[in-house]
C-alpha cells in the first residue's frame, strides 16, 4: 500500500479548512483516513497550519510520502522538519518567515502611505 500524507478538505462553501492526514494514494480526497495528524486552516490571518511533528516524523520513517503541498507547508511553517525533509530528499527548501509577521509589514506600509 503506497501511503501519503496529504490534505483533506472539509469546512463550508468558500470556507475551506483541511486535515492533515496519513491516507492510501489511491482514495479519494475525502475517502478513509489512517490517521489524522494536524490542521491546516488558509482562511484565518494569519493562516493556521498544526501538526504533530513526531507522528509526521514516524510516518515518513516508515516510508510515506509528503506530497507537494505539504512539503511546501511545513518548509513554511517548520525549520526543525523542513531541515529533515532536505535530508530525506536531498533538496533544498525554501524557509519562508511566517504569514503573520508578513501581514503586519505590509499592514504598516499601507497605513504609512494613506
């Protein structure tokens, strides 16, 4: 069984919200779930994303694979992680400062110029 841990999308209409969970690659989006190990939320802003790093440590040692989203997500949100990813995958992530002090820059700028 070829495992990934991916998003699930649950949450009303034009207010998505996702899990993140340990599926089977071939179920669907929202099909059956191994595990849930966190939340991602986009909408809130700053953007919410958890996730219980020892139990992500545990399924990529035993061979599931992020996909492309969620590599994206934790090199964002998590050095200690995106640094064994770099090792696991032998490529580098782009760490990025977090949305929230993002946000709050470009908050001061707009209210400096009008």
């Amino acid at each position: 069984m070829a495992v990934k841990v991916r998003l699930k999308r649950f949450g009303s209409k034009d207010n998505p919200a996702y899990r993140v969970v340990v599926m089977d690659s071939r179920s669907p989006r929202d099909g059956a779930v191994i595990e849930s190990i966190g939340q991602y939320n986009p909408m809130r802003e700053p953007s919410i994303f958890t996730v219980k790093e020892d139990r992500l440590r545990y399924w990529m040692g035993v061979g599931a694979q992020p996909t492309d989203t969620i590599k994206r997500l934790v090199a964002q949100y998590s050095e200690a992680v995106a640094k064994e990813f770099e090792k696991q995958f032998k490529r580098k992530f782009k760490i990025k400062e977090k949305r929230g002090s993002h946000v709050v820059e470009s908050n001061e700028q707009e209210q400096s110029n009008g």
